[in-house]
C-alpha cells in the first residue's frame, strides 16, 4: 500500500479492495452470512406474527385494550413510517459512521422495542414501540446490505444477497407456524402467548448481536475514512484464516485503487451523484422498488380476505396458506440466486420481473373464469412469488452495489424506503378497496395493477440493469474519493504474506 500527503487529505494506493474479490468462498464468509443476514428472518416474523395475532389482541382477556383493526391498520402503519424513517436516519449515519458500529446499533435498537412490545399494559405503548421496531429494522437494511455487499467476494456477491434478503420469507413461515402455537388458549393463556412471540424474537436477536461481534468493519469503508492501517490488518487476519482452512497460498490479487481519503461527503454530493451522474440506475432503482412493492401488496395485502371471500377457508386455516406461499418465496432466491452471477443480472432481474408479471396476469385470467380452488390458487401464488422473490431480492443487490461507495447506505436506505412507503401505505390504500369489496372484477383488477408494473419494471430493467456479475464494485461504481492516477509519490509499505 502506498501512501502520499495530499491538501486535500491523504492519498493511498491499495489493492485491499482486489483480494476480497479474489478469495474463496470459506467459513469465514459463513460466519459473515450468519452474523448479518438472519436479521431479515426476524423481519419475516415480526411482520407475520402481527397479522396473525391482531384478532387475539382484540379479544376480551387479551391483556390489551385494542381494536383488531388498530393492530393491523395504526400499529402496521407506524410500523412501516418507522421503518422508512430509521432506514434514511441510519443510513446516512452508516456512511458516515461505519457499517459495524450502525449494525450493532440498530440491532440493538430492535431488541429493546420487541423487548419492551412483549410487556405493553396499555394501546400507546404498543404503538410507539412498534413504531421504534420498524425504526430499527429500517436502519438494519441500509448498514446491512453494505457491509455484506462490501465483504463477500464479487463472484459470490449475487447468489449470497439473494439468500439473505430472501431469508425474509424463512421467518414469515416461521411466524406463521409460531402464531398457529401461541395463540392455541389449550396451550397458553389468552393474555401471555401473544407476548411470548414478540419476547421469542428478542432472545433471537440477541443471540444475532453476540455473533456480530466477530464481524469486522468494512475494509472498503475503513480505507476511504482514514484507517487504511486497521484495513490492513482486517484484511490480512481474513487471508491468514482462509489460507490455514485451505492449506495452500491465495492467488496474486490484480489491480489497485489510487483514493483521496476524506471524512465525510455532504448531502448535497450525494444526491448529486446519485440523481444527476447515475440518473438511469436511479430510474432502475425506483422502478424495481415500486413493481415489486405494488405486486406484493396485489397478492399478499388481501390474501386471507379472497381465501375466505371467495373460497370459504376459515379464517383460522389462512395461516397454513400463507406459510406454503411463504416457501414459494423462499425458494426462489435460493434457486435462482446462482444465475445472477453465471447468466447475469440484466437477463435474470429482467426475466423475473417479466415472468411474475405476467404469471399474474394469468392468475387474475384463471380467477376471473371461476376455475380456481383454494389450492390451486395458492398453486398459482407459488409459482408467481417464486419468481417475484428473486426479483424483488435482485432490487435490494442492485441498488447496494450500482452506486459509489460513499453513497451506498443512503441510497440503499432512500430506495428502501421508497418502495416500503408504496407498499405499506399507498398498496393497502388501493387494494383494501378492490379487495375488500368481495367482488370477483375488482380483485382482478387489483391482481392486474401489480402485474403491469411490475412488467413495466422488468422492461426498465432489460434496458438499463447494470451488467454488475462477477465486478468489483469499485469497478461498477468508481468511488467519489477515487483519483484518476496513482500517487508516485511516498513509499511502499509492508505487504502482508500471500498478496
């Protein structure tokens, strides 16, 4: 690594970003899969569990004097602007402060709210703490998605984001099944199960904050804010690891980076770049979000009501439904993720939003000519998810790594919350109505809005996805601090054993 003195700060010459790219896949990257992305699991079940529980909470006994339609209208609601909030609040502090510092924070944040939800006497407490769960599950999207993107190899970078993000639906079956037990009054009393579930998803966050101790900070963030030398050392105690597990030396990395270490970007720099220099990834960004969002909410928002509506499932039974939809959606990243880095992302993000968009097309077709069943209409969902999972996965990985790296959490967090805001609140807006209405023409309309846009993000996507497969993503996006030449000046400094 080669160091200079600079006006404007210091400038280093470093290959730290080539030997992450260039090692093989280890326990050590297991550790980082495990320590950061099961928190998307405990997403999946706080988002599930509440649905489930909202007509328990409502009952008389229940320990809590709230209306089931407060639990699934205010409280989900306060859910979601918490969430949208916390992802632009800590994003920005996750490019400022670093990526470790932002994920043992937020997690933290989660595990006092779910904590302190399980024990709520009174409707505003339960309010304002899912309000502060959201808050921190917002903030855990944004210092997340960079810190892996940051430290998984760019061969294994597609197919790992896809799993973790997909990981979601592990918890949404998890949630499912755990709500069907909790709420059994044979099993539990009415006032004590319902909080079992909020206080279960505490100990598992715990659990999740005492694995992420051993995750280090972001080399990449370190070289850009100063601390090359504690990048150094991170990046050398990783190849040691992964060179005793192999029992052989890693391969040369090829390539530098020359950068202008700085403090901080502003603001202003980092909507610039993103809005102005990337305008068409940005459009990219925006049309994945809000298709993905919108179909999700077209099938998942009004699923339990078109189940009992249309197909006289008992209230009570909608829960198994949704579990075998949520496998659907798990399976699909997870069979589909390696394509993303093989085929590569513009035809696979393309195709998976073509193909969920118009598999609900013809769903909304089916449905429409009455010769759907409970189960083959699930069947239906299956298959439409399978494919908009993966899509809508692909939409967190392409706006993780299509950006430079100063801006990454932001705008990771800016799209984040962009498309939650569509689904969690302009979504239920729209579909309540078609849905709710118990009309056959209006659920297909409703199943007919989320497959066109989502059509037309996937037509987006065939022309401006990012070809990202296999790149680093200095490569991808070159960093604001990047200079267009090395430094000739300065000395070489020790380069650590097989690099």
């Amino acid at each position: 690594m080669t160091t200079a003195q600079a006006e404007t700060g210091r400038t280093v010459t470093t290959d730290i970003p080539a030997r992450l790219d260039r090692l093989p896949w280890s326990r050590w990257h297991w550790t980082i899969v495990i320590g950061l992305g099961t928190v998307w699991i405990l997403d999946g079940l706080e988002v599930t569990v509440v649905g489930s529980i909202a007509p328990r909470l409502s009952e008389p006994g229940s320990g809590l004097p709230i209306t089931s339609g407060q639990v699934t209208g205010l409280a989900a609601a306060l859910y979601v602007a918490g969430a949208c909030l916390g992802a632009l609040f800590w994003g920005r502090l996750t490019d400022r402060w670093g990526r470790k510092k932002l994920f043992m924070i937020t997690l933290a944040v989660y595990l006092a709210a779910t904590a302190l939800t399980a024990v709520s006497f009174d409707t505003w407490w339960f309010f304002l703490f899912r309000f502060l769960t959201g808050f921190g599950i917002g903030g855990e999207y944004a210092a997340i998605n960079s810190a892996i993107d940051e430290l998984i190899p760019a061969q294994y970078r597609g197919r790992v984001d896809l799993m973790i993000n997909g990981s979601f639906w592990l918890g949404a079956v998890g949630g499912s099944l755990l709500a069907i037990v909790a709420l059994d009054t044979a099993i539990l009393p009415a006032d004590i199960g319902w909080r079992l579930t909020f206080a279960l998803g505490a100990v598992l966050a715990l659990v999740i904050l005492l694995v992420r101790r051993h995750v280090p900070e972001s080399p990449r963030w370190l070289l850009i804010h100063g601390r090359d030398d504690e990048a150094e050392r991170i990046v050398t105690a990783i190849e040691t690891k992964v060179e005793a597990e192999r029992g052989e030396p890693l391969p040369r990395p090829e390539g530098e980076l020359t950068i202008r270490q700085r403090r901080s970007v502003s603001f202003l720099e980092i909507g610039r770049t993103v809005f102005s220099k990337y305008r068409r990834r940005a459009i990219l960004g925006f049309s994945l979000f809000i298709g993905q969002a919108f179909l999700y909410n077209a099938i998942t928002f009004g699923f339990g009501a078109i189940l009992a509506t249309f197909f006289d499932v008992p209230t009570g039974d909608t829960g198994y439904y949704f579990a075998v939809i949520a496998v659907g959606n798990f399976m699909g990243p997870l069979l589909l993720g390696r394509l993303f880095d093989t085929v590569g992302r513009r035809v696979m993000i393309s195709s998976t939003y073509l193909l969920s968009g118009l598999l609900l097309f013809g769903t909304a077709w089916l449905f429409d000519q009455g010769v759907l069943n409970a189960t083959t209409m699930t069947a239906c969902w299956c298959a439409v998810l399978f494919f908009a999972s993966a899509g809508a996965s692909s939409a967190y990985l392409t706006v993780s790594e299509i950006f430079p790296m100063e801006t990454r959490a932001m705008s990771i967090a800016f799209f984040y919350a962009l498309g939650t805001a569509a689904g969690g609140i302009s979504g239920p807006l729209l579909f309540a109505d078609l849905t709710g209405t118990g009309k056959v023409g209006d659920t297909v309309l409703a199943f007919q809005i989320g497959a066109a846009l989502m059509c037309l993000a996937g037509l987006v996507a065939a022309f401006f996805a990012v070809r990202a497969e296999r790149r680093s993503l200095e490569d991808i996006a070159r960093p604001l601090t990047a200079v267009t030449e090395p430094s000739t000046a300065g000395v070489r400094a020790a380069k650590a054993s097989g690099t």
